[in-house]
C-alpha cells in the first residue's frame, strides 16, 4: 500500500511538473560580469518575463563570454537561431546596416531626456528595425538603451584640455570606424581593442586613454591606470537589444506584450542606473587619485569644431542612405527639443 501510495504520488508530482513546465525558453548572453549593468538589467527582464508569464517563459543567463566572446560571435548566434537576446552596440549594428552609424555620431545628442525622447519614438524606432532585419537577418532591435552614462575621454599620463592635448596619444576605440574617425580628427591615434583587454592595454601602457563612461571605467577598475578625465560629453552610446526575430514571431499575442513590456522595465533600470551611479564612481575615481575636468563653454566647442568632419566622413561613406537617415536623426533631436522646451514653458509658469 505505502509502495502504491508513494508510486502514485510520484507520478502525481511528475505530471504537475510536466504541466508547469515552460512552453518557451529563452537564452541570453551576454560578455560583461554579474556586477555589470547589463547582468543586473537582465534580471529585471527575467523577473518580469518569468512572473508575468506564469511560469510559460523561463530565462536562462549566460554572463562573461559563456556562450560567445564578443558581439560579433553573439549576433551570428541571434541570426543562426542559438541564441534568444542580446546587447550590442549601434557601432555593432552598423556593420550591418551602415545608416544607424549617424547615431553614433559625436556631440550629436545633448541630454539625456533629448536622447531617451528619441529612442521612445516607436515609429522611427520601426523604420530602423526594419531596416537591420532586411541586412542582419533575425536580429529584430528592441530598444535602444543607455550603456553606462555618457562617453568621455580619459588618460593615464596627461590632462586633456583642448584637441592639441590628445595630438600623439593612443586611445582605445572599439572596431567602428565613426569612433576611429573621431579619434583621428581630435588628434589621437585610434587603437581598436576588444573590451575584456581594455584593462591589460591600460596597466600596460599599449594605449594612453579610453573613451568611455566613468560608471564603465570604475565598474571595470580602469581608474587603476587613468588618472584623468575631461567631461566632454562626446557620446550617449546607446545599447542596441536585439531579439531572435523568429523566437518573438512564435510567441502568442498575450506572450509578446509580456517581452515588450519586460523590456521596457529593464530600459527604465538601464537608463536610471548611470544616474544614481554616476557620483560614487567619480568620488571613487579621485580616491584612486584621478582629476576629473569640466571643460569650459568655449573647450567643449572647440572639440565640437575638431569633431565636425565626422560627419563629412559619414556623409561620404555612407551613401544616400546614410545622408537620409542622418537628416532624420537630426529632425527627430529638434523635434524632442522643441518638446521639452514647449514643456519648460508650461511648468515656468
């Protein structure tokens, strides 16, 4: 009897398991820790998902460079179908469809509300994913997020002040070529290096300064090598998250607005974290000894003017196209001004 008892009690639990189950599993990737943003980010999404699903999608995370080492492995694993979500970046992207480069073009976006405004955009947000589905097949664009605060120029041996200051200098890039441009037009030598050797290319002195967030820098103990950095402000460097396009397809309805709406709670994490993280990382960077420089009106615009030939480049590489989607870029940046200065009016009142 007991033995029948325990049998049919197993069986009873086996069952209740196979009915809980879930229906869809999502895998994730990612190259960053599991004190980065991104790590952090990715379990509010799995939170959210998992919950609001009922238990229909389950999350698996894979941090550091389990599943592929780079964005480069970790796309070709979203359009192959091994992989479900993933971020990269616009730099990234544009290796697929050369127009979203405008977007990473320098001093272009203000803000931060005039940057999150023309993210929030839907249907120019559409258009783009539209486009990189046609040149990077099944890499469907969730939404462009922050990445870790705004990018700025830090070095190792010498305070930046003005472009003649970078004039010999090796800075760090990642592989894009906007971001090689714009090294070379400040005067530096661009040295594309992956990011897990950001921090030995530092120490060792194969590079002489980054262009990165402080949040980035701090979180990933460069401060251990640079010891200055000028608030320039040159980038928002927006996170693109992109979903397996046939994975999303295979979702009900119902199950689609829960992956949206996931989304959009791990974008409003990814863009409140640099905000209240941003302090403490710049006390920490002058703890180790680092200089933290606030140009001037006048030194900020004279990087502007160094830096406006980057935008010459982008309009003579990257075609029509390219020209199109930048003037499109800008009138979405003029259009969120004018919003936000409509909004100021009313609340001046």
């Amino acid at each position: 009897m007991k033995k029948t008892l325990l049998g049919l009690a197993t069986t009873a639990i086996l069952a209740s398991g196979a009915a809980t189950a879930a229906d869809y599993k999502l895998t994730v990737p990612h190259v960053s820790n599991l004190d980065s943003y991104n790590h952090q980010s990715l379990l509010v999404f799995k939170n959210y998902v998992e919950s609001r699903s009922n238990g229909a999608i389950s999350v698996d995370i894979y941090p550091s460079g389990q599943l592929c080492s780079n964005a480069k492995e970790c796309l070709a694993g979203i359009q192959a179908g091994m992989f479900d979500y993933f971020q990269t970046t616009i730099a990234e992207l544009a290796n697929y469809w050369q127009p979203i480069g405008a977007f990473d073009l320098p001093y272009m976006l203000p803000n931060d509300r005039v940057a999150e405004c023309v993210y929030d955009n839907e249907e120019f947000l559409g258009d783009v994913r539209g486009n990189i589905l046609k040149t990077a097949p099944n890499s469907r664009l969730m939404m462009v997020s922050n990445s870790g605060g705004w990018r700025n120029i830090a070095t190792t041996k010498k305070q930046v002040k003005s472009p003649a200051d970078l004039n010999g200098l090796k800075l760090r890039t990642v592989p894009a070529k906007i971001q090689q441009e714009l090294v070379k037009e400040l005067g530096a030598a661009p040295t594309p290096i992956a990011w897990p050797e950001v921090y030995t290319a530092l120490s060792t002195g194969v590079v002489d300064g980054t262009k990165n967030g402080i949040v980035d820098i701090v979180q990933n103990r460069f401060q251990e090598s640079l010891n200055y950095i000028i608030l320039d402000g040159h980038a928002y460097m927006g996170g693109a998250w992109v979903f397996n396009d046939k994975k999303f397809k295979s979702f009900p309805d119902e199950l689609k607005q829960v992956i949206i709406d996931a989304i959009d709670a791990q974008n409003q994490y990814l863009r409140s974290y640099p905000k209240h993280r941003e302090y403490t990382a710049y006390e920490e960077f002058k703890k180790a000894g680092g200089t933290v420089y606030s140009p001037t009106a006048e030194e900020k615009a004279a990087f502007q003017k160094a830096a406006a030939p980057v935008r010459d480049y982008f309009a003579k590489t990257a075609g029509a196209d390219g020209q199109v989607w930048l003037e499109r870029f800008q009138n979405e940046i003029k259009t969120c001004e004018a919003k936000l200065a409509s909004d100021y009016k009313v609340q001046f009142k």
